[in-house]
C-alpha cells in the first residue's frame, strides 16, 4: 500500500490509502472507542484506524462478507489488509470516503489537540443525528426510512488526560 501522511507529530502520525485512514500513536496514550475489539477505556492500543468499510450505495457486497465473517473476525479482517496488529488496534467503519477526512490541529501553550473527522456529507449535508432522508436503488433515487449514519471523529490530544477528560 502507498501511504499518505496527513499529519506527523511527535504523540501520532496519521496517514491515509485508499479506504483507510490511520493513526500511528507514537507514544502512551488513554484511549477512549466504541470499536467492537479494543472499544471502551483502553491504555495500550498502537493504531487507530477508520475505514470505508461499504460505499454509499450499492455496498452489499461488503455488507455480507462483514455479516458473514462477524464484527469481530471482521476487525481482524481490516488489521491484516494494512499490516497492524489486531490486538493493538481499534477500528470504526463508515461509508464515508477517507479521501474527505478532514484534518485540523490546534494548539494551547504546550497542549496540541489535532482531530480526523470523516461525515457522509459530500452531496447533502445534515447535522449529527438527522436521519438520511433518500436512497440510491437500482429504481433511482427513492424516499429512506429512518436510518443511522456516522461520523467518525478521532481527536488526538499530545498530553496525558484523565478517564474524566475522556
């Protein structure tokens, strides 16, 4: 895989191919996820990674092999694509494109908090917690039940932070 680094500080660097955008945490950190391995309060994870794991539309494909293999061999899946441990790793997965992550740091006196963000708002941007409102099908585009979307958020903070603070 050909890797883009997307930011490279001292505490993590975060690249990104393709479906996938990783950070590499260079030092400790107190982790906080809703993966399905590694998720909750963890301490000794190496790699966040967020990943299309489907596409916008027409994604079933994807959907079976996640539902055939299960969540968790799943993640394993994932880990094994890009060459990380599973056990030192969280995963998240969206349809939203990596190739609209949105970088941003920002920095107070010695601390430096940068976020990678990716939302499924390419064509019609809605606020967190809306329901999408249409569907592509193979009949065009048609009216959706309610539904959840994500958007995922890793924020990367370059100091210690208590459980409280997360």
């Amino acid at each position: 895989m050909h890797w883009e680094a997307l930011s490279t500080r001292p505490s993590a660097v975060i690249r990104r191919s393709g479906r996938f955008l990783v950070v590499d945490l260079q030092v400790p950190h107190r982790v906080l996820s809703t993966s399905v391995r590694n998720g909750g309060q963890t301490e000794h994870l190496r790699h966040l990674v967020n990943h299309q794991s489907c596409e916008g539309a027409g994604h079933e494909a994807r959907t079976r092999v996640i539902v055939e293999l299960g969540q968790e061999a799943y993640h394993d899946a994932v880990c094994a694509e890009i060459g990380i441990q599973p056990a030192e790793a969280v995963v998240l997965g969206t349809a939203a494109n990596m190739n609209y992550a949105a970088i941003a740091s920002e920095r107070d006196a010695d601390v430096t908090v940068t976020a990678a963000v990716t939302a499924g708002v390419q064509t019609n941007a809605t606020c967190a917690g809306d329901p999408a409102g249409w569907r592509e099908t193979e009949d065009g585009v048609v009216k959706a039940p309610a539904v959840a979307g994500t958007i995922n958020t890793i924020l990367v903070v370059n100091a210690p932070v208590t459980p409280a603070v997360l």
